[in-house]
C-alpha cells in the first residue's frame, strides 16, 4: 500500500516540472525565432503552456485529507500521463531541432535530452513507473539521432549515451530504494513489521473519506493484550518482543484480505474492516472476526522453553459519516476496549452512546473530582456494626461527596474515577487522616469500639509511600488506645496485583497493629488458596449473599459454606448488607456474630453516630 508521503513527494515535483519546462521554454521561443524556426518553436511552447496549466489544474485537486482513496489513485493515474506526455513534448522539440542543419541547433538538442533526462531522473525518483519509462522516452531518441549519423565517433558518441543512461536509471534506482526505505521506516513498526499509527491514522482518514462519498460503514477493532506487563516483568522485554512477534503473525493471519491492521504502541493494536453497506452487517462481523482472534490468541505460544498464554480484550466501533475526524472513531473504540478491560478482560464490545455518556460523566467527575479536597467537598460517614444484641461494638468509613454542580455522587462512582486517574493517593491520605482522627476524638469521649474499618483501595495499598503514611498517622494520634481498633478493608482485587508484594506490605501494617479485613467477599476471584497467603483477620460477607438469603435455598447454602470456611481458617465474619430481622436471624444462627446494614442503621454523620451510640448506652 503506499503511502501519503509518497503522494506528497511526488505532488511537489509538479510546480518544480511546471516551472523547469517554462522558463527555458522561452529560451527555444527565442532560439526558434534567430534560426527561422518559430513558427513550429512557438506551436510547441503552446503545448508545454496547456500541458502547464493541467499540471497546475492537478496541484491544485490534491488535498491528502479530503481525497478518498479511489480519487487520490485516480489523480495519480492523471499525474502519470502528464508526466509522460511532458517528457514526449521534451522529445518533440529535440526532433524539431535536429532535422535542420544548423550545427548550433543540433548542439542545442543533445543538451536538451540529456538535461530533462537529468531532470527526470533526480525529479521523478521517488517512483519507479515514472523515471524508467520517461528516462528511456527522452535517452532513446539521442541514442538512435548518434547512430543515425553513421560515422565512428557518433558509434562512440551512441555508447556515451547508453552509458549515461544506464547511470541515470541506476543514481535514480538507488535513490528510489532509499526513499523506499525511509518510507518504510516511517510508516511501519520495527518490531512486528506492521503498519504503525502514523500510517493508519492516515489510511483511517482515507476509507473515512470514502465511506463519506459512498455512505458505507466499516469497523475499528482496537486490541489490548491483558496484563501483557506482567510477561515483560516477570521475564523480560526479549521474550516480551518475541510474543509480540508470534502474535502479529497470528493476528495477521487471521485478518480477512480486504483489513489493514497497525500496532498503535505496546501491546496495542488496531483493525479497520472492509467496506459494508449495511450497519448491523458490519458489526456483526467485526464481533465475530474480534471472537475468533481472541480463541487464536488465546492458544499457547512457545517461546524459549516457556509455554505463555496471553488473552486479549478487544473494543469495537463502526465507523460511518457521522465523524470526519479519524481519532473520534478510535477514541470510541478505546472506550468500549476499556468497558471488556472493567468487565474482566478476555471479550469483545462494541461500542454505544450509553458507554460515551458514562465516559463522559466520567470526564466530569474527573475534573470536578480535583478540587473537591480544596472546596471541603469529602466528607466522611460511619455505619454501625452491630453484634448480635444489636449493640455498636464497631464502625465502617464511609466517603461521601456533595459537589454543588452534580450532586451527591456515590462513593462507589468516584473512588474508580479517582483510583483511574491517581488522585486516590491524594483523597485516600485526606480519608485516613480525617478518620484517625474521628476514632482519637471517640477514644477521648468515651466511645468504645472493638473495630474501626476504613476502605483502602489497592491502588493505595501498594503506593510506596503508604505504609510510613500510616505509622506518621499512628505516631501522630496516640496510637496506645487506637491500636488494635483499625481494621482495613481490601478487596479480591489484590489478586490482580504482585501479591508478594502486597503480603509484605500487609505484615510492615499488621506489626503496627492494623488489621486486615477481605471486603466483598465471594464476589471477585474467590480463591480458598488466597485466603491462606494473604494475613487477613476478618472477612466481610458481601451484601449481595446477604440480601439473596431469602431467595432460595442455594443462596442459603453459599452463606452457609462461607461461614463454615471462615471457621476453618478462623476469621470473623461480618455480614453487611443486612436489611431485615430475618436476615440477621439466619446469619446469627449460622454462627455469624458482626451485622452491618439498613436494618440497623444508614452510614450516618459524624454527630448522629455519637448520637445513635449515646442512645443504645443510656
Ligand atoms: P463497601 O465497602 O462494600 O461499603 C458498603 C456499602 O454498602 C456502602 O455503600 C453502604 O452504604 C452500603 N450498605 C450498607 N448497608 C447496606 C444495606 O443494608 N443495604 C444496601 N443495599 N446497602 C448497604 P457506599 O457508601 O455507597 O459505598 C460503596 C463503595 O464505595 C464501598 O463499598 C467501598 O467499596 C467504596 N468506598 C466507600 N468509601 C470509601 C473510602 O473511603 N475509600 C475507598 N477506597 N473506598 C470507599
Ligand atoms: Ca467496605
Ligand atoms: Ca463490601
């Protein structure tokens, strides 16, 4: 496929071709007129005019952002026979001028052949089908003209000729291969050999074009290999490369003929179909093409001894005229990429108006999100634990924000917004630090609780500086009384991440006397195997078991089992989500001895806390 720059470059050379045809153009006018000439001289300077203003016509005409592909061929199949036809009229005017007899006349032609063959190999050498056949159009006619004169030195003359157009059609060829190379260089990737960004963003906005002339679709698949990091850190960025490699060449072969696919950057890639008329058509495609490259991929690859298994997650967006900008469909895709990436990884989406309308919430969120610790916009609410007298014997923080432009958005929307963009850090210090002190203020009044939970998300945990931000925060506010009160809450989400490191940073918390609590439990990996690695104390049965107890017996059977298995390992339990007496009943007489939840009370305000444990005590 060739590239834009090639257009480009040969797109330059009309003015420069226009101009060197011309300007000299009138010294034949004038040499025509003093050899009694200039009558055909000036017929010919009239064509080289037409023959310039169609050059001109086709300067103009080229636009590489607008042009379909289908025009910008035709536009080149124009541009070639101009060029030919520039060289002929190069010819005419050498055989004008040799059939007189005047010797300055012939003088004059030689140099004129040599000089535009000059001219067309250096002007032309970007391509191939343009500099060989205009070379030999304007060499061949001197080559013939010297043996033509039949004498010896016009043999040898003949000879000079050939040789010299042996030599432009090799400085050009050579020329050519480097330019070739470059362009190479520019649009393709250097490891898999595959087009790269900058090239499919240019031919994205080509088929946009035609789509736009022809009202057709197409689709944009962008690929994302899953946790491909991990491969490049556990074994290295060579046997990373060499994946990447075998990969590609999987990809490749399973793209249909009429796809072009590039490597965006790391382990990203991206697809654009073939043209389809229909729109559901189209999609359809695109989902099953995305399902048969993510099996393929799936399958192992041998790479120096290791067996590797990499999945991929892949985000689809058909692309019609409704954009004209090539980066709004890629960006589409991106987003139903990061939708399969949320939902687990290993899929395929496509993209909807529902998933740009979250994103964009999202956007929003994000910005305002930034100054909602300046503004006082966080505030913190605790929801009782109860045992099963019902007495508070412990409290959850809970992160609440009021912005005054959207409202009250629930913690569960903006601590993923603010875990994404890495203000978690920020916002998760300001929540720590702001609960500390509430469990000192309580300590200080009297208010005793067994445990203190504060949510901390993985992104928190495994930041380097988390675990002396926690014992400044516990040298700070006497940790005596406090220690030993503060659970955190983590999730199976730890899994996700370098789990050896997560259990170091686990113990360095533990030995100050915080402790652990698995959060959501049951929902995430759920493997029994992670419940004996990491040095967790307590596991939080997730709201959604609690609230399906009701329902059927199956549902009854999985609480069950939890609270069996928390025996085992010996770790205490707290239901949540507790929202009837029955509920409470069954958990109770299961063995489950914590309770959180509606039935007892709604996360509440700071004072109404003291106030709803005031009220239990009096
Ligand atoms: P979570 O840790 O599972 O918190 C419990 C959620 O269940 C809270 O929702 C709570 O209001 C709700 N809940 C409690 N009892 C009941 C009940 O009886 N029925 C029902 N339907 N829901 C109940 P909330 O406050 O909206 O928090 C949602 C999630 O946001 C939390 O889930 C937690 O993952 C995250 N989150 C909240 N605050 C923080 C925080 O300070 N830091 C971090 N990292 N995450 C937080
Ligand atoms: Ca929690
Ligand atoms: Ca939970």
């Amino acid at each position: 496929m060739t590239s834009n720059r090639f257009y480009t470059f040969l797109h330059r050379q009309i003015p420069i071709i226009i101009l060197l045809s011309l300007l000299p153009g009138l010294g034949y006018l004038f040499l025509g007129w003093l050899n009694h000439i200039f009558i055909p001289a000036f017929v010919w300077y009239l064509l080289v005019v037409i023959e310039s203003a169609w050059g001109y016509r086709l300067y103009r005409t080229f636009d590489s952002d607008t042009m379909s592909e289908n025009q910008r061929e035709s536009w080149y199949r124009q541009l070639t026979w101009f060029f030919y036809i520039f060289m002929l009229l190069w010819v005419l005017i050498f055989l004008l001028y040799v059939r007189h007899d005047s010797q300055k006349l012939h003088y004059i032609a030689i140099f004129t052949e040599i000089g535009a063959s000059v001219v067309a190999a250096s002007l032309l050498a970007s391509d191939r089908r343009l500099f060989k056949p205009s070379i030999l159009i304007l060499m061949i006619p001197l080559i013939s003209y010297f043996l033509l004169i039949g004498a010896s030195y016009a043999y040898v003359l003949s000879a000079f000729a050939c040789t010299l157009t042996w030599v432009l059609l090799y400085t050009a060829n050579s020329t050519n291969h480097l330019l070739m190379q470059a362009d190479y260089q520019a649009t393709h990737d250097m490891l898999t050999g595959m087009y790269n960004r900058h090239f499919f963003i240019d031919h994205l906005q080509k088929r946009m074009n035609s789509l736009r002339d022809n009202a057709g679709f197409t689709y944009l698949l962008l690929l994302d290999l899953d946790h491909f990091k991990n491969i490049n850190d556990s074994l290295g960025h060579d046997i990373g490369d060499l994946l990447l490699q075998q990969m590609t060449l999987r990809l490749e072969q399973q793209l249909p003929k009429d796809t072009v696919a590039a490597r965006l950057g790391g382990d990203e890639f991206i697809v654009v179909g073939g043209t389809f008329e229909d729109r559901e058509i189209c999609s359809q495609t695109a989902i099953q093409l995305s399902k048969r490259l993510i099996s393929n991929l799936k399958e192992a690859y041998l790479i120096e001894q290791h067996h590797l298994y990499i999945s991929a997650s892949i985000g689809v967006s058909v692309v019609s005229r409704r954009c004209d900008n090539a980066n709004c469909f890629i960006k589409e895709a991106d987003i139903a990429m990061y939708e399969v990436k949320a939902n687990g990884r290993n899929g395929v989406f496509l993209f909807n108006d529902e998933m740009s309308d979250r994103v964009e919430k999202n956007i929003e969120i994000e910005s305002l999100l930034h100054f909602a610790l300046p503004n006082h916009e966080i505030t913190l609410h605790y929801q009782p634990q109860v045992d099963s007298t019902g007495k508070v014997i412990g409290a959850e923080v809970l992160a609440r924000w009021n912005n005054h432009k959207i409202g009250s958005v629930p913690p569960d929307k903006f601590i993923d917004v603010a875990e994404q963009t890495g203000l978690i850090i920020e916002l998760g210090n300001h929540i720590l630090e702001t609960a500390f002190q509430t469990l000192q203020e309580w300590c200080d009044a009297g208010i005793e609780l067994q445990q203190f939970a504060i949510n901390i998300s993985m992104r928190q945990l495994t930041h380097h500086t988390f675990v002396e931000q926690v014992e400044a925060l516990l040298r700070h506010y006497h940790s005596g009384k406090m220690c030993g009160k503060i659970v955190f809450e983590i999730t199976e989400s730890v899994l996700a991440e370098d789990i050896s490191r997560v259990v170091a940073v686990m113990h360095r918390l533990k030995e100050c006397g915080i402790r652990f609590s698995m959060d959501d439990f049951g929902t995430g990996y759920s493997s029994l195997n992670y419940l004996n690695r990491l040095p967790i104390d307590e596991i939080k049965i997730d709201r959604t078991f609690v609230g399906a107890i009701e329902q059927n017996e199956q549902n009854q059977a999985m609480v069950v089992t939890i609270l069996k298995m928390a025996k085992i390992f010996k770790l205490r339990v707290v239901a949540e989500g507790v929202e009837t007496a029955e509920q409470r009943d069954f958990l109770f007489s299961h063995g489950c001895n914590m309770f959180q939840g509606f039935y007892f009370s709604r996360s509440l305000p700071k004072e109404q806390f003291v106030a709803f444990y005031r009220n239990q005590h009096s």
